[in-house]
C-alpha cells in the first residue's frame, strides 16, 4: 500500500509582524547590511532579527533556515513590486 500524502490545515495561523528598519539607523552609519528586518510570531515572546548582508539572508540567532527569514524575504519582495 503506497504512504499516505494527506495535508493538514492551519486552521488558526499564527499572525506575523515584519517591520523593515534602516539598517544604517540600526546599525551605524559604515554597516554593509544591506538590508535589516524585526519580525514577530504570535504566540511566541522573542523577536528575530533578520540580515541581508554578504552572507546572504539570515536570522541572527536560528539562521538561513528560520521561519522569520521567509517572512523578511517576503516582505521584501512586495515592497519592490510595489514600487
């Protein structure tokens, strides 16, 4: 019998919060951070710092892999098709 491919459904997502700030504000005036996010889970009490930098893009504390960093991309990706 082949494994099941069933979904499950959130059925109450959690609200996120992403605030974009200015990295050369945040950082100081000579950062090479090209680009600097908060973003906040529901239900959760720690906030993630989310960099692009010549690293590329990552949380500050959990890394490449985090959640926030999907949520800073995305963010960062409406803004520059708003525009």
């Amino acid at each position: 019998m082949p494994p099941s491919t069933s979904l499950q459904f959130d059925f109450f997502p959690r609200n996120v919060q992403v605030q974009q700030l200015d990295p050369k504000v945040a950082v100081g005036a000579a950062t090479r951070v090209q680009k600097l996010f908060t973003v906040r889970f529901e239900r959760e009490k720690s906030v993630h710092q989310v960099f692009l930098d010549h690293h590329g893009w990552y949380c500050a504390d959990h890394g490449k892999e985090c959640p926030a960093v999907r949520e800073a991309k995305a963010l960062a990706s409406a803004v520059r098709r708003d525009r």
